[in-house]
C-alpha cells in the first residue's frame, strides 16, 4: 500500500524558502500600506490662506494651476479648491468629468 511519500531534503528546503518569500512579501506590502496612510496630505492652515490669498487675483482656477504652482498633488488640490468652494471664496463655472473650472467670487458678481 503505497500512501505519500516523503518530500525530500531539496523539495522541503524550497518549500520552506518559498514561504519565507510569501511571509516576507506580505510584511513588504504591509509597511508599503502604512506609508500610503501617512502621506496622505495634510495642508497647513498657513498654505490654505495663501492659495486663497493668491487665487483671488487669477481670472480662472484649475486644480492643475494650484497644483504646479504650489507643488502638490493634483488630488489635493482638487480638495483645497472644493473646500475654498464651500467657504465661498470661489465660485464653480464649469465642471466636467475630469477638470472644475473656478473663478474667484467676486468675479462672478
């Protein structure tokens, strides 16, 4: 009656590094994931009141214009300008399904 057989040395011995590689590879991605946590940005208050600052002088707003001016990410521009929207600070004039086009809201009276 046959049954399993055993692995030998060499089989177990790659059985064993592969398993190491998984174990190393999740922890790798689980650090990778507590980085992305943390650079989730955080605009000062400080950036805040000079975009808004500056912005009030521009004929027209892109999240593209704030993001190469003060070096962020287009995403976090698109957050600043959403919150500057809501305090009323600019007015939205056109939005597509990629760029929001902003105009200062003394502008739009």
């Amino acid at each position: 009656m046959g049954g399993k057989k055993k692995l030998t040395i060499t089989q177990m011995e790659k059985r064993q590094q592969v398993l190491q590689r998984r174990q190393q590879e999740r922890e790798r991605r689980a650090q990778q994931a507590e980085m992305r946590q943390e650079k989730i940005a955080l605009v000062s208050d400080e950036l805040m009141k000079t975009i808004a600052s500056e912005i009030a002088k521009w004929k027209c707003i892109t999240p593209y214009e704030v993001a190469t001016k003060y070096s962020l990410k287009i995403s976090t521009a698109r957050k600043i300008l959403r919150t500057l929207h809501s305090q009323g600070i600019i007015t939205l004039v056109d939005k597509g399904r990629r760029v929001e086009i902003y105009i200062p809201a003394k502008a739009s009276s």
